[in-house]
C-alpha cells in the first residue's frame, strides 16, 4: 500500500513542472520499497547476494547515464530504459510461463508479445533517434507488411503455446524473438519526427505487459504499477497525436510524407545583427521567446535565461511560449529551460498563449521551425497541414535564430522565414544569444 500510494502520488506531481522532481523521488522510494517487500517476503527466498550485486549495479548504471546524458539526447534514454522495461516483463512471465495455467498461462503468453515488441521497437527507437541507423523511404511499406507478418506468426505461436502440452522453453524465445522481430521491423520505417509518438506507445505497452505479469506472479504491485504507466502512456500518446493533428494509425503506418514532397516557399530573406535585435527587445514592451530543438542542441538555455534577466530589469514583460511537441519528446522545452531556473510562471502553454500573440512587440524564436511554420494552417498539401501551431507570425515583429534556412525535421519549407516582419539572426543559438547579451549588456 504504501509503495502503490508513492505511485500514485508520483504521478500525480509529475503533472507540474513545479512538483516534478518530487514526484521522481517519489517514485523512486516506491520501486525501492517494492524492491525491498518483495525480496523480503518472498517465500524460501535464499539469493539475497545476487539480488544486491544486481540493485548496486542496475542503480550505478541508472544514475551514472542519467547524470551524464544531453539533454538533445534524453529521448533515445527514454526509449532505452524502456525498452530495458518491456524485455524485463517478458523474460519474467517466460519464467513463470511454464507453471501458470488457464487464465494466468494465457497472461504470460500474452506478456512475453507484449514486453518483447515493446523491447524490439523501443531498441530500433533509441538507434534512430541516435542516428545510428537510417532506413531508406522506399523500403517502408515493406518493412511494415512484413512487420505485420511476423506479428500474426508470433500471435499463432502464442495460440498453438496455450493450447500444446509442453511446447517447452524454446516455445517461449521463439515467441519472444518474434514479437521482438516484428516491433523492430514496424518501428524501422517510422520517422524521427513521429518518433516521440511511438517511444510513448512503446511505454504503454511496457506497462500493460507489466500489469499482465502481476496477474501471472499474483502480484497486486506490480498490477498497479503496470496499469499507471500503460493508462499514462495511452493518454500521452494520444495528446501528442492531437498535437500534431494527425491519427496514431496515421503516425505509425504513413508517417511523415518525404521532404521532397514539400513545396519550396519564395521571397526575401531579411537578416539582422545583433545589436540591433538588442534594441529591437531593449524598447519592446512584450517579448515571447519560443524555445525548440535548436535550444536544446546549442546548449543554450543559460543564456536565455540572461536574456531574459535583462529585458525584466528593463520593464519588458517576457514570456516563454511552449509548443506541446517541441523538441524531442513531451515536456522537452520545460525541464531545459527549468534547468536555467527560468520561473514555471513564464511557461505558456500553446493554447493559453497563442491570443497574446496580437499584442506582443517582438518574438524570438530560437531553432523552432515545424512549430511555428504557418503553411500549417493554409497549405494543405504540407505534411504539417492541420497542425496546431504558435501563432508568432501574428506578432509586430519576428525574429528567427537559426544556423541556416535548412528545413526543420518534418522536411517542410517555412513561409515565415520570409515574412516581411520576420528577420534572421544567422548562427550558432548559444553565440548568438551570448553576443546579444554583450549587446544588452552596453544599453543604459
């Protein structure tokens, strides 16, 4: 009761960017009184020297790549951990397979298709988001077909499993190699830009493949715990796919339409210095800065965060607009800019800032592209069309940091580029921002 209530409470503070971190710790104290219970009321229990060895080393590993992992980089961790999750689940209901029956055997078959796709997908997931391994556009309806193929072959497998009387150990790898086959080949085609999408699937099936197992060890913690994790990755999932105003059936099987398919947008590019962006934002009296992956690859949340130090200690009212799905993964823009201790207050969700827009002097919007791209709302040809976006081009100025007028992960050019209000601060965010500090830095 108490490791469930932790759960619960862990979640529920993980909500707000002002409880988070006391929501991890919460749950974290519970997995370790589930860990500790567990062990300690196991019946005939006499292998407590592995079970510590492997808490010390699983532990050293969490914290040792959780303390040193980017922030560019804590999607591909996500994926990894999870994937760790789901194999985990299936290798344990494999082991508790064997003794199960009725309802209980047909969990655990259940559990081993379930963890092991999870494993397989979630691996193929960290390899893209890596970029480790990239996948050719025109291998993707076969990689799916065949995906789909093996997925039926292991679901037969699982089947003939339930019904066989002894089909053995090597009965369960080969399920669980297929299922892990078949997440693998269905996550290949996907593209990085839907790939957040698919990582908050991948959970949910982690979890439900976790509460399948609690029913086969008769193990109401591990029920509730599996249950909070699948139910949140559902809605998640969910969320994200309304974000970007597309299905999940969508996401997973057509995914985003190839970047030559995107038409290119003309006009005149308008650059600016840095000085005179200073001044720009010195004399404004409502600046929003919209954060997106460029922030997060450059490093520069500190720098923003001076920035924004700056301009208040002019007068200037600043806000932080942040896109549902800006970034990597949901919540991307929060934890960076959280850690440049900007206050949660000045975080503005989509909805809430989008009507400010119209009264704001000045936009600065640093390396995102796709979020804050208008062919969103009037090209309906664009593979971003439909989407829900931040209305910065309804502001009385713009100005872009980018290092280049390269397009944003979704392949599409961006009309606002070339907005008559819009100005280019060409270069590296962190220098940029650095020398626009400098700049503010010299006005009385």
């Amino acid at each position: 009761m108490i490791s469930a209530t932790l759960f619960v409470l862990g979640v529920r503070f993980l909500g707000s960017p002002a409880s988070a971190r006391k929501g991890n710790r919460f749950l974290a104290i519970g997995m370790l009184v589930a860990l500790a219970t567990t062990v300690t009321f196991a019946p005939r229990y006499d292998h407590w020297v592995f079970v510590v060895l492997v808490v010390l080393a699983g532990s050293a590993i969490g914290i040792i790549s959780a303390r040193k992992v980017r922030m560019t980089a804590m999607p591909q961790m996500v994926a990894l951990f999870n994937g760790l999750g789901g194999g985990a689940a299936a290798l344990v209901a494999a082991a508790g397979w064997p003794g199960s029956t009725g309802a209980a055997s047909g969990l655990a078959l259940l559990t081993m298709i379930l963890g092991s796709l999870s494993f397989g997908g979630s691996i193929i997931a960290f390899l893209k988001l890596q970029e480790w391994l990239h996948v050719a556009q025109r291998l993707a309806f076969g990689l799916r077909i065949s995906g789909l193929l093996v997925l039926a072959a292991a679901v037969a497998g699982a089947i003939f499993m339930g019904t066989a009387p002894s089909p053995g150990l090597g009965g369960a790898i080969a399920l669980m190699g297929a299922a892990a086959v078949s997440g693998a080949l269905l996550t290949l085609p996907i593209g990085g830009a839907d790939m957040p999408v698919v990582i908050s699937l991948l959970n949910a099936l982690t979890g439900l493949s976790a509460a399948a197992t609690g029913f086969v060890l008769h193990n109401q913690l591990l029920i509730i715990a599996g249950t909070l994790v699948g139910a949140s990755g559902t809605i998640l999932t969910q969320q994200m796919s309304r974000a970007m105003h597309r299905s999940l059936t969508n996401v997973i099987w057509s995914g985003q339409a190839a970047a030559q398919q995107a038409g290119s947008v003309d006009g005149t590019v308008q650059s600016i210095t840095p000085d005179d962006v200073a001044m720009l934002l010195r004399y404004a009296k409502k600046v929003v800065i919209v954060p997106g992956y460029g922030l997060a690859v450059a490093r520069a949340q500190l720098e923003v965060k001076q920035v924004t130090d700056l301009l208040q200690g002019f007068g200037v009212e600043v806000l932080f607009g942040i896109h549902p799905v800006a970034g990597r993964m949901p919540g991307h823009m929060n934890v960076l800019l959280a850690e440049a201790d900007v206050p949660y207050d000045q975080l503005w969700e989509m909805d809430r800032i989008n009507p400010r827009f119209r009264d704001t002097n000045v936009v600065l919007v640093v390396g995102a592209n796709d979020v804050t791209n208008p062919a969103a709302r009037t090209a309906a040809g664009s593979p971003l069309y439909g989407m829900p976006i931040l209305n910065v081009d309804e502001a009385q100025n713009v100005v872009v940091l980018k290092r280049s007028m390269g397009r944003g992960f979704a392949g599409v050019d961006n009309p606002l580029y070339v907005h008559p209000k819009t100005r280019m601060l060409f270069g590296d965010a962190k220098h940029s921002l650095s020398a626009l500090v400098r700049e503010l830095e010299t006005i009385a």
